[in-house]
C-alpha cells in the first residue's frame, strides 16, 4: 500500500495592503508636514481663523457698511448727535456706544460712524502692509539670491548695501522720507484721493524692508548653489537666470513664506505708527493709525476711553495673531522639529 507524498504547505502570499490615504502621502512633503502640524496646534488654528476673519471684515467692509446703512465719511454734528455744552464735540450719551443704528458709537467732534470707519481702514492698513510686504519679499529674494549664488564682487557689493539698509533706524527713516515722497508724487497719476499715502507707504516701506530677508536667503543660497541638483542643471546647461529663478528660490520659498507672515504685522504697525505721528494716511481717509491719532489728538480717550479701545484693539488683535501664526508656521516648516 503506497502513502500518497505528502505535499508541502506554502504559507499564503500577504495580501496587498489599501493605499496610503491622501493625507499620508502628502504628509510626505514639507509642506504636508507642515500643514498638518498647524492643524494640530490650537493656538496656530485660532491665529489663522482670526487672521481670515480680519482679512474678510476688510474684503467685505462695503457690504458691512451697507448692512449697517452707514458710510465712513459723513458728518454728524449738532445737538441731536453731539453735546454742545458740558463736553463739547463727545457724542450724546445713546450714540457713543454700540446700538442697532451705529454698530461701534459715533465717534467724537464730527460723529462719523466708528463701525464704517474702523472697517474701510482695515482694507487701508491690511492693504498697505501686503503690497510692502510683496515688495520686500521679491526684492529681498531675487536679490539675496543673486548674491548667494554668484559670490565674489557681486556678492561683496550686494553684501555692502544690506548693512547700509540695516544700519539706518528704520522708522526714523522711514518718517522722514514719506513726506518727501508725498511731494515727490504729487501730480502724478497716484496723485487722487486715498492712493497718493497709501503708494507712498507701500513704496518705502517695501524698499527699506528688504534687507534682513535678503541677507538670509543669500546664507541659504550660499549652502543650495553647491548642492547636486544645482550641479546637474549646470551640466545640462541650464542659464543661471533660470538656475536662480528655477531651483535656487523655490528651495528657499519655506523660509521667505516665514518671513513674509512676519512682516506683515511690522508693516501694520509701521502704517499705524506713521499715521498717528500725521505722515501716513490723513484724514478723511480711515486708517486705525489714523482713527488713534484723532482720539489723542483731541484728548477724547480722557472723556472716554472707547474711542481709543477700539482701533487700538483691532490693532493689537490683528499683530498677534499675524505673529503667532508667524511663529507657527515657522515651527511648521522646521524639518528639525520634533513635532508633527
């Protein structure tokens, strides 16, 4: 009687597994990384849900002002508004807080509308810090890129210049070249309404801010331009115009973004500082610097320290949360971080 041979049992092949969700694989990249550790972090969701709540309320002011029945320009003076006799200018006791009329009060000795005002000049300020800022950025990043990745005289004389911008007091400079730029402007096609301060600011502060981030992308720039992937464009003959444009700056683009974020709340601050010192935006234009200046200017924060809380509050509110979302995203962007 023959024993059937026994057969051998060969352990089942493993069973392909399902593919890596979206978020996995995107987790891959820095930028994936870097978005799902600000989504983990509160105070860096917060700061971002703030930062488009302040960017929505400028976008829509015109519908928010029209909701409202407002405008931030007109007038309202006389008994029926505006005590006459013991405060004279401080708005009536009903006007000078929120109502369902005026949103935020009138404001004090030409009672325009505190809610339309403080609106129209958060498109003003948000307006004037993100194209100074656009300006640095692209000065600052082709420039320290030039240097970084040419060296030698190019590098010596870009490197010169950066420490002439960086040694200049910034605001000072900044204060005293603004008028002088207003002048300059004057009779030109900037030259209507509102736009002739807000291209001057956007100018200087654009131009003297380009500095610092100029001299960090060329430290960056220093260590990319011997890396192989820069080597191998060479070799194939790629033209340093395109080296620069098309593998130097997209590698350094995490640390421009970190800076750029970071900018923009000094370039607030800068707008603000200049239009409470009078050589930013002047009325009748809104602006929250401008809003400050007219309630030092009239002491009417002694009387009530409403008018003064408010732009100063939204100003407060707006820097930091720009700032922490800075400090987010810069830790975001960190590949030595242990987070994420």
């Amino acid at each position: 009687m023959h024993e059937s041979p026994s057969r051998t049992e060969h352990p089942a092949a493993p069973k392909a597994g399902p593919p890596p969700a979206p978020e996995a694989a995107a987790a891959r990249s820095l930028l994936g990384t870097a978005w799902l550790r600000i989504r983990r972090s509160r105070i860096a969701v917060t700061a971002l849900i703030v930062v488009a709540l302040i960017v929505l309320f400028a976008v829509l002011a015109p519908v928010l002002v029209a909701v409202e029945g407002q405008d931030p320009f007109t007038s309202r003076t006389g008994p029926d508004y505006l005590d006459e006799f013991y405060t004279p200018g401080l708005p009536l006791e009903y006007y000078r807080f929120p109502s369902g009329e005026h949103w935020l009060g009138l404001e004090p000795g030409l009672g325009r509308d505190i809610f339309a005002r403080m609106a129209y000049g958060a498109r003003i300020s948000l307006t004037i810090a993100l194209l100074s800022t656009v300006v640095s950025v692209v000065l600052g990043t082709v420039i320290g890129a030039a240097a970084g990745y040419f060296g030698g005289k190019v590098d010596m004389v870009i490197s010169r210049v950066m420490d002439l911008f960086l040694a200049f007091p910034h605001l000072l400079l900044v204060l005293s070249l603004t008028p002088i730029m207003q002048s300059r402007l004057g009779g030109t096609a900037l030259d209507s309404g509102s736009l002739l301060p807000i291209a001057s600011l956007v100018i200087i502060l654009g131009f003297f801010g380009w500095a610092y981030l100029a001299r960090v992308v060329r430290g960056q720039v220093l260590s990319l331009r011997e890396q192989e992937f820069v080597e191998a464009a060479r070799a194939y003959g790629a033209s340093r115009r395109s080296i620069i444009l098309r593998q130097i700056i997209p590698n350094v683009m995490g640390v421009v973004l970190v800076y750029a974020t970071m900018m923009i709340p000094t370039n607030i601050t800068a707008e603000a500082a200049l239009s409470f010192l009078g050589v930013g935006v002047k009325d009748p234009t809104p602006s929250w610097g401008q809003m400050l200046n007219a309630a030092q200017a009239g002491n009417w924060y002694l009387s009530d320290p409403w008018f003064l809380a408010v732009p100063a509050g939204a100003l407060v509110i707006t820097v930091l949360a720009f700032n922490l979302l800075g400090d987010a995203i810069r830790d975001a962007l960190d590949p030595r971080s242990s987070r994420g």
